[in-house]
C-alpha cells in the first residue's frame, strides 16, 4: 500500500464506490498525490475516477487478447465497453488460452500491441504475479471481492466462475454421462472432449482436477486426474477435437468437459442447428473455479486497462456475466445491496454445497505436476 493510500484510505473507498454506482464525486479528505495512469494503483491515484475516464478516452484503445465473445458475455461487455466510453477494444487470438496471454505480455512487450489486459484462470495469474508481469490496481469494489478470490497486492482479482460440468448431445445419444466414472464407458468411444490442453489452458486445467477429485485425489494431489484422461485415451474415448459450437452441430464433439456456463451456452447457440444439448454437473468430482483479471504492468494503454476493470467490476459488468450463466464475484453482496438482477440470477444451475478452492501453494503443485506429467500420461 503506497504513501497516499495510507493517508486517506477512507476517503479513495468512499469516492471510488460512488463514482463506480454514477453517483458523481465526493469530497476527499486531505491530500492526494495523482500520478499517471500506469503508475496508479487506485483510480483515486490518477485523479478519480472523472480522470481516469478521460486519459482512457484519450488513449482511445485497449488491447485485449483470448476473448472469444461467446465466452462469459464477453460479446456484451465489449460492446457496452466501447459505447459507453468510445474507446475501441481490439481482440488479440480470440481462441487462445491462459497461458498464451501470458506468454503474449512478455513476448511483445514495449510494443503497442501488447495486451493491456488478461483474463485468466487465477492459477495463471498467480504465476504472472510471480513473475513480476502484473501492476498492481485496487478497483473501486476491491474490499468486497471475497479475500480467496484475490491477491492481497492487488496484482490480480477473480471476476467470474463456475462450476466443471459435462455437456451432452442428447440428439445423438440416448443415455447421457452424467459422471466422471460413466465418461469411461465404450459407448462414448472417441466422444470426450475438453477445453484445449490443460497445461496451457483454464477450462481444461479444471477438468483434469475435477477428475482427480472424481478418483481419489484431491487439491494437494491432481495426479489421479492426469491417470483418469490418460486411461480414457487408452480405451480410446478421449476427443482432443476442439468443443466449439460448430464442432458439435457437425458431431465432432457428441460430449464436452467444459465450464457450466460454456456448456449452458451451447443450449442457447445449438437450439437452432436442431441439437439438444444437456448440461450436468457431475457428482463425483464437483470443482469450481473463477477466471481473473489482471493489468500488465507495461500496458501500451494503461488508463483504458484500468478503467477496464473498473467496468468488468461494477455492477452493470457483473450482471452482463449472468447473461452468459457465469457467476459474477461479487454475487452474494450485490444480492444483499440490491444491484443484482435476481431474474438472470435465478437460471443458474442449483449446486449443492459450499464451494472450496485450492490454496495457492496447491495451484501452483497442481501445475507443476500438469507441466511435469501431462504429455508422458496423455500425450499431445
């Protein structure tokens, strides 16, 4: 926490919070040292939020990168982005992956096409932070995001999550899985799929460590999950065929080990190409997870990234995750303030439980392992 902060912590809560619900500025109490906009950690920091909101429309771009719009209401978000403020979003290899943003920041950066902003599996983002690649930046609801969803420093903060569930073309099977332990049977031979390579990508990371939990691992222990897709390659129904929406209008994925809100999604996108499309999540290896954002700290477009997530994290950016069955963050206290939309809200998939999350100190063993046995159990 710098200096500034410090000093008046009290008044930056208070004039972020009104200026994130548009309720115009408050009096702040004593001084504030503003800086620019790639060194600000607080839109306080850059002169508020009135500030903020100009140096981004100034710089009038933001580089994204791994956004497909179908994903998580990105589609609306980048929309409701661009009129509300007229800053032009551009999207970097939409069809990438966690860990090709990564590579992506360090790979172009001090150059303009760099990207401003990440969204990322939070196991990913650890690993950016721990690399020094992240700039640290408290959005106007930072105190409310739960602390397991976040880091202390601020260098990245979950927005959205779900739950690992199965999606099934029930047009073309009649029984669908509904189990990890039933996707192991040769009437789903070559049918399984999953969301890119778990050594690189969120969706299939989480897959393989909802299997681990299937089959007798657990957070401390993913090596059952890499030996449940590496035996579901060996009896041969392990699908490596992207599950896109096209993909499984033509059959090429009849079942898809993928994010409940993807996999919801596809309900929507197939009702018309005459696919039905069943969604469960299933009951033997229940994993949640939520994705993260993150600033890169050498961003071409600094105030546009900040002021970014200031959207992602409002409210307005929140409710637009539900549109696309995602979970926003900040669901149970929107609830409680009365700026979520219930209707959206009540769709959702009910989920018996309390969900718990890994540590970070278990992510990173998970990925460690993910990296170290993966290609030898699976292969590519």
């Amino acid at each position: 926490m710098t200096a500034h902060r410090r000093v008046c912590a009290g008044a930056l809560l208070c004039c972020l919070g009104l200026a994130a619900f548009g309720l115009g500025a408050c009096q702040e109490e004593g001084p504030t040292r503003t800086v620019e906009p790639s060194r600000a950690d607080s839109a306080a920091a850059a002169g508020g939020m009135a500030a903020l909101v100009k140096a981004a429309k100034k710089e009038g771009r933001l580089n994204t990168i791994a956004l497909p719009r179908q994903w998580a209401s990105y589609g609306a978000l980048i929309d409701g982005f661009e009129k509300k403020y007229g800053i032009k979003v551009v999207i970097d290899n939409p069809y990438g992956h966690s860990q090709q943003e990564i590579d992506a920041v360090k790979r172009y950066r001090g150059r303009q096409r760099a990207p401003d902003a990440l969204d990322v599996g939070d196991s990913f983002a650890q690993s950016a932070a721990r690399q020094k690649l992240l700039a640290p930046y408290r959005v106007a609801q930072f105190d409310q995001i739960p602390p397991e969803q976040k880091d202390a420093s601020a260098r990245w903060y979950n927005n959205y999550g779900g739950y690992v569930s199965i999606g099934c073309d029930a047009t073309r099977l009649r029984t669908c899985p509904e189990s990890f332990a039933d996707l192991l049977q040769p009437r789903y031979k070559g049918m399984v799929a999953i969301h890119g390579d778990p050594t690189i990508a969120g969706s299939a990371f989480a897959a393989v460590y909802a299997a681990a939990l299937a089959n007798g691992g657990s957070f401390d222990d993913i090596q059952p999950g890499i030996d449940f897709f590496a035996r579901l390659d060996k009896v041969g129904n392990y699908n490596r065929t992207e599950p896109n929406p096209a993909a499984i209008a033509k059959g090429r994925t009849p079942i898809s080990i993928e994010w409940d809100y993807l996999n919801l999604e596809h309900v929507d996108q197939l009702r018309r190409t005459g696919v039905s499309w069943k969604v469960s999540i299933p009951f033997d290896g229940s994993f949640s997870q939520y994705y993260a954002q993150a600033i890169n700290k050498d961003a071409p477009h600094p105030a546009a990234a900040r002021l970014w997530e200031e959207y992602l994290f409002s409210p307005e950016g929140q409710n637009l995750r539900l549109v696309a069955y995602a979970r926003p963050v900040l669901m149970d206290v929107m609830a409680k303030n009365g700026t979520l939309d219930k209707a959206l809200a009540a769709r959702l998939p009910t989920v018996e439980g309390t969900p718990q999350f890994p540590t970070a100190a278990q992510l990173n063993k998970a990925l460690h392992t993910m990296d170290e046995n993966w290609a030898k159990a699976v292969g590519g």
